[in-house]
C-alpha cells in the first residue's frame, strides 16, 4: 500500500475541514509513532490502514493518488460493513510512564464518510 505521508509536502493540498485548537497541546501526545505507539489489532484497514491515525502531521488530500485497494487517504478507513457489529482497533501508546489525561479524536477531514458516533 502506498502511504499518503510518503512526500507529504509533494502536491498535497490541506483538508477542507480545519479541526479546532487542540486542548492538549501541552500534553505529549502518547499515541504518535513518533515515540513508539503501534496499532496492536485492527478489525478491516482494507482502504486505509490503522497506523494512519498515529501520525502527528495535519490531514493532507492527494488527489491523484491511488493503490490497489482506492484512493488513499490519510485517516483510517474499513471496507463497509455488512453484518452487525462495528470495527476497532487497540493502539499500543508510546512514551515512558505517561498518564493519559484525555483523548482527542478528529474526524474534520472525514465528511460524508464518517462514523455516526464515536
């Protein structure tokens, strides 16, 4: 699969959807690669893979770019379910005795293909 975050600064336009200011900006964030966080299990990342909702750069849209399973986009994304249930997935946090103080999930890239509720 072909990562979007590959030459990020490389025809990529912003998302049309700007996210609010962060109320954690002080606070490390221990779910970033950067500092060793890993998707542990993932339901279906057939059109998007789980490890996308780790990186720590602002949603980018390629237009152009695609892989076998679609357009690539930046989030992650599953197959659209046809039996009940839902889709999950465990991420391992990164850092060293960091105590987690809130969590914030950002769909404002996501519009038209979001989940009805987190």
């Amino acid at each position: 699969m072909v990562s979007s975050h590959q030459n990020a600064n490389e025809g990529t336009t912003p998302a049309k959807n700007e996210s609010p200011p962060s109320p954690f900006t002080s606070s490390p964030h221990l779910s970033e690669l950067t500092i060793g966080a890993h998707v542990l299990f993932a339901t279906d990342d057939w059109f998007a893979a789980a490890e996308n909702l780790l990186h720590s750069t602002p949603p980018t849209f390629i237009p152009d770019l695609y892989c076998t399973e679609g357009k690539v986009m930046d989030g992650w994304e599953t197959r659209r379910r046809r039996l009940p249930g839902h889709d999950w997935c465990v991420i391992k946090l990164g850092g060293q005795g960091g105590i987690v103080q809130g969590i914030e999930i950002d769909t404002a890239h996501f519009t038209g293909n979001h989940v009805p509720e987190i």
